[in-house]
C-alpha cells in the first residue's frame, strides 16, 4: 500500500473532525484528536513501516502490508492508558480487520537510539542505561497492572510451554543459518552448537509469570525527546508469526528485557563501524551500559514489590535467540544491517575481528 503526498493530512483532519470513513474502512478511536496545523514530513530511518508527521504534533504510521493477523499495538495502547512513557495513542485505522494505520502524538525534538544512543556510545557516556531500565520496568509493572483490557494481565506459564520456547529458539538458529551466508554463515554454523547450549535452559525453564510484553524492545523503539524518555511501536517482533511456537501474546518480561540489552551490543557496533570508535572501549562501555540498565530495571520491579516478573535464568537465553533473530530481520529485510549481530556474537563466541563489514 502506497501513501501518496498530502493523504496523512487529509486522513488526520478527517479524524479530528469526525468524519467517518467509507466502508470497507473503520477507526478505534483512543483519544480525541486535535486538527493538526497543515505540513507534512515522512520520517526516512530504516523502518519496516511507513511514519509520516502531520502539523508537527501527529504522527501517522502506515504498514504498507496490513495483515489480518493479530495486530497487539491498538489492545496495548489501550491497555497502557494510564502510562505516561509512550506517545500519546489517538486512532487505529482498520480496511476491514486489517490494520493499515496508528495515529499517536509527535513528540517535538525526539531522536530514537539509532542516532542519541550512539552518540553516547562514542562518547563513552553511561548515564543514560540506569534510565532505560527504570524505563522498562515501568512499562512492564504498567502491562502487569489490570484495565477494562486486559483485566486479568498476569498470567503462569502453562506445563510444557518451556517445550515451546525451546522449540521457538531452536527455529530461529535455524532459520538464521540457512539464510546467513559466504563467510558469516561458516562462522555461524561453526558456533551453531555454542549457541544451542546457551538456549538450552530454556527447554528446562520452571513456572514463570506472563505478561504482554512490547515483543521488539529495542533501542530505537525508546525515544529520546524534549521531556525524557519514551518507548514506542508496540507492533511485536517483525520475525515472529502469531503461528510460531511459543509465539502467544503472553510472555516472560525477560523477553524484552534481553532484546534491550542486545541492543545495546548493536550500538557498540554501530558506533565502531559508522563512527570508528575503538572496539575495546566500545566492548569497556557495553559492559558497564548493560550492567547498570539491568540492575536499574530489577530495582524498579523490586521497588513495587513485583521481582517475581523477571525469571533471570531466562535472559541469557533470550538474548542468543534474539541475536538469531536480528540476523533473519537483516536477511529478510535490511541486508546491511547483518554487520550488527555478526558483530555482537563474534565478540560473544570469539573471532580474530569485533565484526566483519
């Protein structure tokens, strides 16, 4: 689906002023919108979908492929009305059950972690990671907490789905090695069975609680803008169908927790290679960046009395898998982007180089 010039403002206005739309098109609306100043600007960052600023204070984002499958986001923004961490929602826009639009507020001077945490990166700047976990917990005590929703938000993990994560796991290292290939994929498949024993845990993982979780918690889904910090597109993991094993809505908290601190390992690499920061202090500030977000993220459950949400033994785990995962979305969608994880598990399995161009 192709968004020509000028439609975003037309579709914004339209929504602000209450116009119904034709059929077969539908809205969920979740607060009033106000009519945005005229102007529009696409965002050009790599994304899989199409964001476009109306007025300066709206932003529409537009899937090119709406899909009649599951969409979580217009449940999840509605579900977290009462979190302040996240652009405001104002509209979902439906061609029949098919999600083809999110309409939430623009949040003025917001750069996502591609761009500030890099900066930080080459910088050697730490403070930041301490924020990113306060962040998460908030957002995770937010999705535990029961709305009209999801009124029973918590839930245990069942018998035997231990047997569905592993499985889950198992499928993405596979899916990585098939589609990893020249001297990246002989180094893979040389490590495949380092990799399957550190995801190993997870087929003996015990009873964990589940909650929704934002399913691509990644550092360029946190904006930094003019008042803070704030996480957006709850849209889920583009690698992930909802028929996968181990797919379901409900999950550990530790699922986002170690997507974001790989993340952080991606911006180490980013900053080596588009930048030229020197690989040991970029090694010498992941270290300390992921250390103090995971500490400041257990505090913030603790603080709330909620620790029991975070199953440690399942982040390392997680963390491998999303690495698998991180080299099927550069495969299938962003083949540069393949530098990254090739980068994070060379320097977590050895190599004679921090990452290969």
């Amino acid at each position: 689906m192709a968004v020509g010039e000028g439609v975003t403002g037309a579709v914004v206005r339209a929504l602000a002023e209450g116009v119904t739309p034709p059929r077969p098109f539908s809205v969920r609306a979740f607060r009033p919108l106000p009519t945005p100043p005229p102007g529009e600007r696409a965002i050009t960052v790599d994304q899989t979908n199409h964001s476009v600023i109306a007025g300066e204070s709206v932003v529409v984002k537009w899937f090119p492929r709406p899909s009649r499958a599951p969409q979580p986001a217009p449940d999840l923004l509605a579900h977290l009305s009462a979190f302040s961490r996240t652009a405001t929602p104002y509209a979902a826009v439906y061609w029949e059950d098919a999600l083809v639009a999110l309409v939430t507020a623009y949040l003025p001077e917001a750069r996502d972690g591609w761009e500030w945490c890099v900066d930080e990166a080459e910088a050697g700047r730490t403070g930041f990671a301490a924020e990113l976990g306060a962040l998460a917990a908030e957002l995770h005590l937010a999705m535990a907490t029961p709305s009209l929703v999801f009124p029973e938000p918590v839930r245990l993990a069942p018998d035997g789905n231990n047997d569905a994560w592993a499985e889950r796991a198992e499928e993405a290292l596979r899916d990585a090695l098939a589609l990893t290939d020249g001297e990246d994929g002989v180094w893979l498949t040389s490590r495949a069975g380092e990799l399957r024993r550190e995801m190993a845990p997870l087929a003996t993982a015990g009873p964990t609680p589940l909650i929704r979780i934002h399913g691509d918690l990644h550092v360029g889904q946190i904006l930094r803008w003019r008042d803070g910090y704030a996480v957006v597109d709850f849209d889920g993991n583009p690698t992930v169908s909802a028929e996968a094993p181990g797919g379901g809505a409900f999950q550990p908290a530790a699922r986002d927790l170690a997507q974001l601190t790989t993340s952080v390992d991606h911006v180490g690499q980013v900053a080596i290679l588009r930048r030229g920061a020197d690989p040991e202090r970029v090694a010498e500030w992941v270290a300390e960046a992921r250390t103090a977000l995971t500490a400041a993220y257990a505090a913030g459950l603790a603080e709330a009395g909620r620790s029991d949400l975070l199953d440690r033994s399942l982040v390392r785990p997680f963390e491998v898998e999303q690495e698998c995962r991180e080299l099927i979305y550069a495969a299938r969608h962003l083949l540069r982007w393949r530098y990254a994880p090739m980068g994070v598990l060379r320097t977590w399995y050895g190599t004679d180089a921090a990452f290969t161009k």
